[in-house]
C-alpha cells in the first residue's frame, strides 16, 4: 500500500462529489466554519469556489491517493518551509476515513514535505473542534509526527460574517 501526493489543478465534478459526500458530515460538524445561513448546497458551492476557483501566489492543491484510489483533496500554502493544510476534503477508503489513523499515512505526509524542502507540517482548526481533537490526540499517540507548537489565531479571523461567538481558530505546526 502506498500513498501518493500529486499537485494538480482542483474541478468539480465526480471526484469533488465523491470527497464531499464523504466530507459533509465533518463539514456539519463544525470542521469548517459558514454562516448560518448556509445549507449544504450552498456548502458545497462555497467549498467548489474555495478549492477549485482561485490560484494564490505559493498555494498548492495537492491530491492525496492511496493505491490509485483519491481519498483526500488539500489546499495548502507552502511559505518558510511549512506545508500549511488551510481547506481539504477527506475521503472514505472502503466506507471508512480509518486510513488517516495509520503511521503509514503520516509518515507518508511527512517524506512527502520533506521531498518538497519543507521541514514543518500545519494546519489551521476550529480550537477545540473535531480536527484539533484529531491532531492532538493524533500527537500524544505518537501518530503526528514532529514536535508540535499551536497558536490560537483570534487576531487573524477577518471574515466579516464571523462574530465573537464564532469559535477561535487554532494553527497546530509539527516541525520534524
């Protein structure tokens, strides 16, 4: 079994489909933040726009395969050496995302970093959420690799329909 990280240009159709239909529950959740307002077409549109319409200056949208089969989509920012995961969606190998808790996928991520020239992992999260709770107990079970340093990122939330009840935001960076 091997995974694979290619750099390709994101578009909707099945492939966004299949990752978001697997994705909508953890979108729901509270992985992401939308306003109220949004129903899960309007998700959806938001998510095809965030991931498929728009190029920035050193963003890269990475697909995540395991044995041929796509299984993650990730818009990411490589700045300083740091691959910063900022959106993705995740997808289901044999009805199930377990693949993301094995040290076969981390270790994965982390050569592929370094293939690249980085030499830190990020991501930015809802604090407390379920991708904070994921990555942390991810590190104290020895499953992240690196050495992890956070920093809540209340200053940093500019989105004009966040308001001070929205939840903090959280980058969690692990510096191999």
């Amino acid at each position: 079994m091997a995974y694979t990280f290619t750099e390709i240009v994101f578009t909707s159709g099945t492939t966004f489909d299949s990752l978001y239909a697997d994705s909508l529950e953890d979108l729901e959740s509270g992985t992401c933040i939308f306003p109220n307002t949004h129903n899960s077409e309007n998700k959806k549109d938001t998510l095809i726009n965030v991931l498929c319409n728009q190029e920035h200056e050193n963003m890269k949208s990475i697909e995540v395969a395991k044995d041929g089969v796509v299984c993650m989509w990730l818009q990411c920012y490589f700045l300083y050496n740091t691959l910063l995961w900022k959106h993705g969606l995740v997808g289901k190998i044999n009805n199930s995302k377990s693949w993301t808790w094995t040290n076969e996928f981390h270790q994965a991520n982390k050569d592929w970093i370094q293939s690249i020239g980085g030499t830190k992992f990020a991501l930015e999260c809802i604090k407390g959420g379920r991708i904070d709770t994921y990555f942390t107990k991810g590190t104290t079970d020895g499953m992240c690799l690196g050495t992890l340093t956070t920093k809540d990122l209340e200053d940093d939330v500019q989105d004009t329909y966040i308001t001070t009840t929205q939840p903090i935001l959280k980058r969690m960076t692990w510096e191999y």
